[in-house]
C-alpha cells in the first residue's frame, strides 16, 4: 500500500510503499475513498500546538506521538476484511464492500472514561487515528474495530469525511445551545469548522 507518512517533524511527507496490512485481531482493514486534511493535522507535522500568550508550546513527542507517523483523522473507506477476531455480532450489520466513516478519537478502551463512552476524553492511552496510530493518508487503513466504523448509507465520502473531526466537534458545540434554536445563533469565523456548523444548524432545525 502507499502512505504519506511524517517522518520527522517539519520536514516534507514521505511516500512510502509497503505490503497492505492483513486485519489482526478485531481489525478491520479498509479501502480509503476520501481522507480530510484538518488544521491540526499541520500541528502534527510541526510537533506541536503554540498554546498563546508565551506559555511552552504544547509538544506531541512528549505527549507519546511517535514517528513515522501516517496522518488523517477524517477518513472514508469500503470495508475490505474483517480481522479473524471480529463476530458477527461485532459488526452492528456491516459487511464487506460497505463505504464506512471512520471514528477516530479513540483512547486505551479500558479504563473508566473509555467503557463509560467518552474514549475522546481518555487521558491513559490516547490512541487517536491519525495521531496516535496510523490514520488516512494511505490508501489503505486498519481501524481496531468495527465498532468504530459508521456507515454512510449513500453519503458522498468526500463531504462526509470531515465529520468526523470538524463534524463532531461543531455538532457537540451546537448540542450545547441546542435550547436556545429559536433565537438567532451566532457563529465566530466562517472558516473550516463555522461553515460546518452553519451547516449543522440548519440541518438541526434552527434559524
Ligand atoms: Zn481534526
Ligand atoms: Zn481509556
């Protein structure tokens, strides 16, 4: 498969080439049909996030992001191969040939935070796709399980991909104010993310 790949910060993407990965375990390895490139992606490729007002930048190595790395966290691919672990119960009804978005915010999967279904919010092992572990600019993928995976049900991937990061993150904000839809809301920036959630509110029944 080939992958575009950080493999130090800063410096230019590498393309690789290497043999498609076989699903392990519960994975599930997918056909990548359209992959977002977000803002922070270009944090990640400097290593880091500045924080403002002069305080230490925010430094990814030191928050556990090793390289090389593959990024996109907004992924849409076709299911090509379940891994030899994943039951039929695993799949929520997805087969193979399905155009799934990929969920990628993911944590250990163990602790308190993650069962409880907040693995966005894991502080033992953040385990980000895309970040943390190989993500979307490649054209193919593992995602560890299928239950990570939505699908699009005739959604174009191109227009789907980014939900998955500028998506959720409006949508959760929107939610927040989702009482107040009666009135005028005001979004700041039109850019990436208040496209997104202009998008959204109106989608969602408001003004
Ligand atoms: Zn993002
Ligand atoms: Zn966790």
């Amino acid at each position: 498969m080939k992958s575009f790949k950080v493999a130090d910060f800063n410096a230019p993407l590498q393309e690789i080439d290497e043999p498609t990965p076989q699903p392990a375990g519960t994975q599930v390895l997918i056909k990548v049909k359209a992959a977002g490139v977000c803002h922070s992606d270009l944090h990640i490729w400097e290593g880091g996030y500045d924080l403002g007002h002069g305080r230490k930048p925010l430094s990814l190595k030191d928050r556990g992001v090793s390289l090389p790395r593959t990024m996109g966290h907004e992924t849409v691919g076709e299911i090509i191969a379940f891994g030899p672990d994943v039951k039929e119960s695993d799949k929520g009804g997805l087969k193979t040939g399905d155009v799934v978005l990929a969920y990628p915010w993911l944590g250990c999967g163990k602790c308190k935070t993650c069962v409880g279904g907040d693995e966005n919010m894991c502080i033992v092992k953040p385990n980000a796709l895309g970040v943390y572990c190989d993500g979307g600019y490649a054209d193919h993928m593992t995602v560890p399980h299928p239950k990570y995976l939505l699908d699009l049900k005739g959604l174009d991937p191109v227009t789907a991909a980014p939900y998955a990061c500028s998506g959720v993150t409006t949508y959760s904000a929107l939610k927040k104010v989702e009482f107040a839809f009666d009135s005028p809301i005001v979004i700041f920036g039109a850019g990436g993310l208040g496209l997104m959630a202009l998008s959204l509110l109106k989608a969602m029944g408001s003004r």
